[in-house]
C-alpha cells in the first residue's frame, strides 16, 4: 500500500516512516527538502498520486500566532484537495490533547482550524491528539525559567515519548478511519511541576521548580486538566525514567 507522510524527515516523521517500511508499505517520506511542499503546493499532486493513505505531521516553523494559523490553514487546503483529486482514502493528522481547551494559545487555536479543515474535507480521517513529547521537556522548563528557578503550572502533565508518538501513528494509518479522534499519552500522569523537577534533577540542572497557578503555558493558562486526555487514550510504553536512560545512551 502506498503511504504518503507529510513531514516525513522530522522527529516523528522519520520514525513512523520507518516503522511503515518495515511492515512491507511503500512509503513517500514527503518534505520540502526533496520537492514535496504542502505551503506551495509543489510536488504535491504528484505524490499523492495512487496513495491510499496521507499522514499530516508536518509543523510550522514559527510559533507566532498569525503566522502558524496561516501555515496550518494553507497546508491543510492544499493537501487536503490534492488527496480529494486523487480519492485518497484515509487522511491521518497529528495534533494535541487539549488543543481545544486552551483558546489562549495561538499554536492551540491554530491546530483546531487544521483540524476542522480536516473535518470538512468529505476524506475518511482520523486524528491523532498526542499529549507533549518527552523530547520537548528541557524547552518546557527553559519557557518557564526565571533566573536559578522555573515557575511552572500545576496543571497535570502526561508526555509522552516521540518512540511511541510514531507507533501509534503508524498503528492508526493501517486502521480503518475513525471519522474522528483518537488520544494517545504517556504511561505517568502527574502535575507540571514535579515531572519537570525530576527531569531536571536527572540531568543536574541545579534550578529550583516553583509550583506556579499562574504561570502560562506558551502563553495560555493551564487548568488541571487542559493538557491530558478526559477519556480513554492509549498509553505508550516508555515512561520518564526509561525515556531519559535511552536519552543518555543515544538510543
């Protein structure tokens, strides 16, 4: 079966597309770096061409609020009609657990537009809503450093590792569509601020994390269960302390 993924070379891109070829798939590992661009369209028709699967990952390039609305929305349009010309029959997206109940952060907004285009579409899709990525959390603690501590919310915090973000990737684009969403996370539910407190003790940051109510999240506030699934989710296999153990042996 031919399967196109968009952002093919990035984190979770490259993973997932390995996993894929590795089940027997013929894989396109879509990015601009090789003539394949959803923002302009290039290469875009002739990609899809004979695909029965289309697998969204790709990422803006800048956080800032007009300009990730703009490249979710123009990526979106036009991928999503060049899989209508070509009868694409499953179109599989990436986005984030609680991307709609957190309308102060522009990211957030920005995703439920994509996801919404997606909707509308007519395609047979699912998407993908991933808490956030292990490999992400030193960004998280550094967003909210302030001198020699880190003020963090309270709000609970389940990541989940990019190994397991791939795997279930690939699991959903070989399933039937779900016309709807599927949430997946990682196996530890705990509060911001201990989950980074731990991170950082583990690769000898000497910052002190402060539990902060008030402290923003990439500019939106977070509730005790804005970021993390209210119902059923599939759960990875990696928890922190193993995720950091790969990490420090380049796994």
């Amino acid at each position: 079966m031919k399967i196109v993924v968009i952002g093919g070379t990035g984190l979770i891109g490259s993973k997932t597309v390995a996993i894929l070829r590795q089940r027997g798939h013929e894989v396109v590992a879509a990015s601009p770096r090789n003539g394949i661009n959803a923002i302009t369209g290039e290469g875009l028709k002739e990609a899809v061409d004979g695909a029965a699967v289309v697998i969204d990952l790709a990422n803006s390039p800048s956080f800032e609020d007009k300009a990730v609305m703009a490249f979710f929305e123009t990526s979106g349009r036009n991928l999503l009609a060049a899989e209508s010309a070509a009868g694409v029959r499953h179109h599989v997206a990436l986005s984030i657990v609680g991307t709609d109940r957190t309308p102060d952060n522009g990211y957030f907004r920005a995703k439920v537009a994509q996801e919404k285009l997606i909707e509308a579409s007519g395609i047979p899709y699912t998407i993908v809503r991933a808490t956030q990525f292990m490999e992400f959390i030193g960004a998280i603690a550094d967003a909210g450093g302030d001198g020699k501590t880190v003020r963090l919310s309270p709000g609970l915090f389940q990541p989940i590792a990019a190994e397991d973000v791939s795997a279930f990737v690939a699991d959903v684009a070989l399933e039937p569509p779900r016309n709807g969403i599927v949430d997946i996370a990682g196996p530890e539910r705990a509060p911001f601020n201990e989950i980074i407190a731990r991170y950082l003790k583990a690769i000898g940051d000497p910052r002190e994390v402060v539990r902060d109510p008030e402290a923003l999240y990439w500019g939106g506030r977070v509730e005790e269960l804005s970021l993390v699934p209210l119902g059923e989710a599939r759960l990875g296999r990696i928890d922190l302390n193993e995720w950091l153990r790969r990490s420090r042996a380049g796994v």
